[in-house]
C-alpha cells in the first residue's frame, strides 16, 4: 500500500507542472520563468525581498512525502555563484544538509551582500536548521580568498580569511556565534563575530597585524588603527567593530 501511495504522489509531481511550487514561497519569495514538473523543475528568475536572487532548480524526492517531509536537491546558480543543497521541509521548519559551493563575491552584491567587495568564496556547511523565524543550528565553514575593497588600502589584496561555525555556534535566543581567522596574505588575524539576525545586529572583536609583506597603504590605514588602540607584546592591537545588516 505504501509503495501504491509513493507511485500515486510521484505521478502527480510529474504531472504538476513546475510553476505549482509558486503557491508554496513565503511572501517574501518571488519565481518566474518556470520550467519543468513538480518533480524535477526550475525557476530561472527568483527574488528575495525584491532583490535579484538568481536561479533554482530542484529534484523532489516523492518517498520522503510519506515521512510528512518535502525533500529534494536544489541547485542555485546566482552569476558566477553555484551551490548545491539537500534540502528538508515540514511543518515545523527548514533543513539544508551538505551544502557546497561558492564563486566570486562580487556575484552577490545586487544582493546586498559584501557589496564594494571582491575575491572568491567557498562554502561547506553540513547543517543549517531554521523554524521559518529564525536559525536553530549551523555547522559549517566559509572561506574566502584574494579579498579586496575599493575604498581600503587602494584596493590592495587584504588576504584569505577562514569564517569557522562548530556545533553550538547558535545559542537559544537565536544569535550566531563564529570564529575568524587568516590564512595567509598581509594581516594577521584572529576575531569572533557574533550576529543576531532578529535585531540584523552584529559584532566584531579581534586582534590583528600587519605582515612585512603588507603593502604601503595597507601598513598606513592599520596603523592608523593601532593610534587608538595600544599593540601588544606580539605587536598586535585590538579591533571592535559593531554593524548592521
């Protein structure tokens, strides 16, 4: 009988055409430019609060509807942003898995994020949960690499950086807690950044250097810094910065 349902709910997806999907976004969710079924289909247009979100395609996977879950393999492509996703849908919320990926970051800035930045991304995250409000968990990595800004140092090359969420890194009131640190380039660099997503708040605290590699502006703009803060016994001096987003 269980097998009968699971072939009558993979033929109706087949049926379905793709734009059936469309009923189910959140309304902050907008897809156009459907093709394909409800099994295996696409939105080649998509936006996020009106901002340019790029596009999708997803595989259902229909035995997993008999555990009351909507499953599926999603492919997101945003320009040169590619990132792959198993994704778990109920009624209680939302779970990625295996999430890889990444491109350059200046393929988000129409986004809204790291805009005025470039250099290229890396994702690997095995989990992010989320109850439709906020984050319940994240473990995963973000590393990114030959990063540089117009309106820093020239636009000189500020280094690779490894953005690290272990187990844990969201505490109860839904706050986001990582670790930050270098991994070559002119700064040396160790940081944690805390974000609230309810409040769209952050902050970052850290201690960081100039190498001798540093170029001249890089070495001016992070001396500056130091003048208001006094370097330890290792040269470096404390960094804070509060933001929001």
């Amino acid at each position: 009988m269980l097998l009968g349902v699971a072939v009558l709910l993979a033929g109706v997806a087949f049926a379905l055409p793709a734009s059936v999907v469309g009923h189910f976004l959140p309304r902050q969710v907008h897809a156009e430019d459907w093709s394909g079924t409800a099994m295996h289909g696409a939105a080649g247009k998509l936006s996020v609060n009106a901002r340019d979100a790029g596009a999708i395609e997803w595989q259902l996977h229909p035995l997993a509807l008999l555990r009351g879950l909507v499953e599926m393999d999603i492919h997101w492509v945003k320009v040169g942003i590619v990132v792959d996703a198993t994704t778990e849908i109920d009624r209680h919320g939302m779970t990625l898995r295996n999430i890889r990926g990444g491109g350059p970051i200046e393929s988000l800035a129409d986004f809204g994020v790291a805009s005025g930045w470039r250099g290229n991304a890396a994702v690997n995250f095995e989990e992010l949960k989320i109850d439709f409000a906020r984050p319940l968990s994240v473990v995963g990595k973000i590393e990114v690499t030959d990063i540089s800004a117009a309106n820093i140092a020239a636009g000189a090359n500020l280094g690779s950086y490894l953005l690290q969420l272990p187990a844990g890194a969201v505490a109860a009131d839904g706050s986001i807690s990582a670790n930050l640190k270098d991994t070559g380039g002119p700064i040396e660099l160790e940081a944690q950044i805390r974000i609230s997503p309810t409040a769209r708040t952050g902050f970052f605290s850290g201690a960081l250097k100039e190498r001798p590699e540093a170029p001249a502006a890089l070495r001016a703009e992070l001396q500056n810094l130091a003048q208001l803060r006094p370097r330890d016994a290792q040269g470096r001096f404390p960094a804070e910065l509060e933001f929001t987003f």
